[in-house]
C-alpha cells in the first residue's frame, strides 16, 4: 500500500475500535486505544491507536489526534518500563508497506528491548493468550497504580 492509500474502515484496528475484535486492551478514553500486539517481537509489546481518526499513517493524521496517541504512548512507556524493567525501549511508527507498516491505520509501537535478546519478526509467531492475559493484568495494575 502506497502512503497516500484510501483508508479501509475493516482493517482490523478498525474492527477492534469497533468492538467487532477482540484485544487485550490496556488503556482507553474517548479518542486513544493502546492494546497488547498479538503478533509481540517482544514481551510487552504494544500499540497505541487513534480511534477517531480514519488515519492511515502519519502524513493524514490531524495534530490533535497524534498529540493525543503520543501523551499516551508515554504515559503506556512509563508503565511498562516500571512493570517490566527492560534494557531499553523502542518506540516506532511506520508509513507504508515499503516501510513495514503492516495495518493502514496509523499506529504506534511500544517494543521493550532486553539485552541479549534479539528482535522478534513481526507477525512470525502468535503469542499465548494466556501469557497475554496475564501480561495485561500485570500492566493494568501498574497503570492505575501510576494514576493513583
């Protein structure tokens, strides 16, 4: 898909906006959804979307919107920095499928790095629902911790 691609309203980030999928939901208000990728390169991983903007990648994104994803995104990367304690993190957006971007609604990427431990292929591998649920539980807790 090229960056000035039509938005596809079934895209599944779409879908799970829409309740029509599921997703191991780690935060949500009326304009941001962050969610556990099923698909992790690495334990934690998660993504941050808009939810009303029919935005396929950063060039068609309003401000408003992207400021609003980005306050989430940090908020989300200091959670699971305190909860998972990796190395490092990786925080990533991608434009167009010749740069890997894989779902053409604009999203971001919250990777925490572990040293010794190499990068995982996107969508190689589903990961467990169980290790995602229990994953999601522990984020949650650390979230409204970081709230109260």
């Amino acid at each position: 898909m090229s960056l000035t691609a039509t938005y596809d309203a079934q895209n599944i980030f779409a879908q799970i906006i829409r309740g029509d999928a599921p997703c191991y939901k780690l935060y949500e208000d009326d304009d941001v959804l962050a969610f556990l990728d099923l698909f992790p390169q690495s334990f934690g991983h998660t993504l941050v979307i808009p939810k009303r903007s029919a935005a396929c990648n950063i060039l068609d994104v309003d401000s408003e919107a992207l400021c609003k994803v980005i306050g989430v995104v940090q908020q989300l990367t200091r959670a699971i920095v305190a909860e998972l304690e990796p190395d490092g993190v990786q925080v990533a957006q991608f434009n167009g499928a010749p740069a890997g971007q894989t779902v053409f609604h604009l999203h971001m990427h919250i990777v925490p790095r572990y040293t010794g431990q190499g990068l995982g292929v996107h969508a190689a591998q589903k990961a467990d629902p169980a290790e995602l649920e229990q994953l999601q539980a522990r984020l949650l807790r650390r979230i409204a911790a970081s709230r109260g």
